[in-house]
C-alpha cells in the first residue's frame, strides 16, 4: 500500500477478552483495483450471544461490498461513507426482524485515498484516533451517556473513563432510529501520522499520552499485540472484546 511518497503500513487485532463469546470484527483492506486506497472498518456488536456477532458480521459485509464499488476519482469519500454506515444499519434492521433477536453493532471506520487524505466515520464508542508522532491530533466523539455528561460539564473525561455506566450508548447501528452518524477528515497524512480505529474494550484502559507513546514506538503489528496484551492485563480478567486497526504513515524503504 503507498501513497507516494510515502509508504503505508497496518495491522489488526482482535481478541475475546474474558467473554464467552466473541462479537467483534475488525478488517483492514486495500482496493481490489486502485493502489493507495486502502480501508478499515471496526464493529463492535451487541445483541446476546449470536445476536451481537450477526450485526458485526453485517458492517463487515456491507463494507466489503459498497468498498468494492467504491472508485476515488468519481465518488465523494464522505457520502460514501454515509451511506455505508446507513446501509449496514438496514441490513442490520433486517437481520434482526428474520432472526427474532436484537443485533446492534457500532462502527468506526476510515479510508485512505491516493491523494494522501483520509476520510473517516462512526457511530456508538469504537473509536477513531489520529496521532503525530506521539501527539493526538483528534479523535471521535463517543455517541454515549458519559459523553453527553461530559459535554455539559458534568463529569471530567477522566471520570467518564471509570464511571460504571461508560457502556451505555446514546446511538448505534440496528437501533429504531437512524445512527448518529459523523465524519471528518484528514487533508493530507503526512509521514509519522497513525490512525486506528478500536472498540470501547481496548481503549476502556488507556489513555491518551499512553496510546500515542505505544503507536510512535512500535510497528502497526508490535502495536496490537502490545495493546492487546496490556488491555488484557488491566481487565485483570473482566475484559470485554477488544479490536482494533493501525496504520502508519512512514517514509519509503
């Protein structure tokens, strides 16, 4: 994967934490036909035991697809998004009427042009994240309760972190109203730029300066399975399912 002249390195990890059963999914995935584009889709689904995994295997899905249609030079990257993340909620919504259960899912997801831009999207609280370096640019807004605290001066986003309803989401794919849908962008990536996108179940146990240290200092891979393992320690054995996709912007070799 390049953008020249730069050069595009990724990862992605998934692990089922201490649940029985594991209702994350996580892809990374470069264009079938254009090089330098590049997208990653994160989907955090919830819904019981098979209810959860059905809504998650659904973004993925329709990611896929509407990806593979996808061209830069005649599609907008934002309403491509916009319908994605609509389309997945429908067929979600569908799922969920033939399967007599309640799958919702989050998602967050990005994508990478040629032209050096990125574009991303989300709905519920996987996360997505741009660093420089070890410096956090910016990063997603949860569509959660805790979130909504903290917009109104009511908890500090050191408090949401611990607060015991943090889970409770005020938006997501599968629910009866449409997704609280945003996107950004990112002009142009620039060489020491990384952006990952992970579940609630990973980020649950870091914080800001930490994750920038831990993605400046290791490669994509390095990275997950050093963030993984970590979360994996602080759960000290109530872990969540934890997902999560790197990439990094780095000089040609």
């Amino acid at each position: 994967m390049a953008i020249n002249p730069y050069r595009l390195t990724g990862a992605t990890g998934i692990h089922k934490g201490d649940r029985d059963y594991q209702q994350d999914q996580v892809c990374l995935m470069p264009h079938p036909r254009i090089k330098g584009c590049v997208m990653a889709v994160l989907a955090d689904g919830m819904g019981g035991r098979s209810g959860g995994r059905k809504a998650s295997d659904q973004v993925i899905m329709t990611s896929k697809q509407l990806f593979d249609r996808f061209s830069p030079a005649q599609d907008d990257a934002e309403i491509a998004l916009r319908q994605l993340v609509l389309e997945a909620h429908t067929v979600i919504k569908l799922t969920a009427i033939s399967s007599e259960e309640e799958p919702h899912s989050t998602i967050a997801v990005f994508l990478v042009l040629p032209d050096g831009s990125c574009h991303w999207a989300h709905a519920g609280d996987s996360r997505i994240y741009l660093f420089h370096d070890q410096q956090l640019i910016k990063r997603t807004k949860d569509h959660s309760y805790v979130q909504s605290l903290v917009d109104r001066g009511e908890l500090t986003p050191e408090q949401a972190q611990m607060h015991p309803q943090s889970n409770v989401l005020l938006g997501c794919l599968g629910s009866d109203s449409d997704p609280p849908i945003q996107t950004d962008q990112i002009d142009k990536l620039s060489v020491g730029d990384c952006v990952m996108a992970c579940s609630d179940g990973l980020w649950h146990y870091f914080s800001d300066r930490e994750l920038g240290s831990i993605l400046a200092a290791l490669s994509p891979r390095e990275a997950s399975e050093f963030l993984i393992d970590k979360a994996r320690s602080r759960s000290r054995g109530g872990g969540d399912n934890l997902s999560l996709a790197i990439i990094k912007v780095e000089t040609p070799t």
